[in-house]
C-alpha cells in the first residue's frame, strides 16, 4: 500500500531502513518520466526495459543507464 508520505516503499512495510527507502524512491521516479532525447531534442525518451531507452518521437533506440539514460 502507497501512502504520500513513503510513496512506493510502502509495500516494504517496517523493514530495511529510511535510508534504503529513499534510495529505491530516488532510483525509481526516473522510470515513469519522459527524459530528453539527445536527437530530437524532445522529451520523449521512455524505458522499454533495464538499460535500454527509446524515443517516443523519432524512434531512436540506445543503450543507457538502467534507472536513467544518461
């Protein structure tokens, strides 16, 4: 269960600490958001899976980062 105050780590209850929830929060918001793409300049880059990006506009695929494109 998702409250505001913990968001997604909710599901993980009492256990593991603040800390490590607040890393798992950090790496996941990256998934969900539209990033900028180095082509088209848009922000239209969208995670298809674990490292691999593509563009929602000019359909370039590439290889990144598993949590962002970087």
């Amino acid at each position: 269960m998702a409250t505001k105050k913990v968001g997604i780590t909710g599901k993980y209850g009492v256990r593991y600490g603040r800390m490590i929830k607040e890393r798992v929060i950090k790496a996941t918001e990256g998934l969900t958001i539209s990033h900028k793409c180095d082509a088209c300049l848009r922000f239209s880059v969208n995670r298809v899976s674990a490292g691999i990006w593509q563009c929602g506009k000019c359909g370039r695929k590439f290889a990144g980062k598993a949590y962002k494109p970087a």
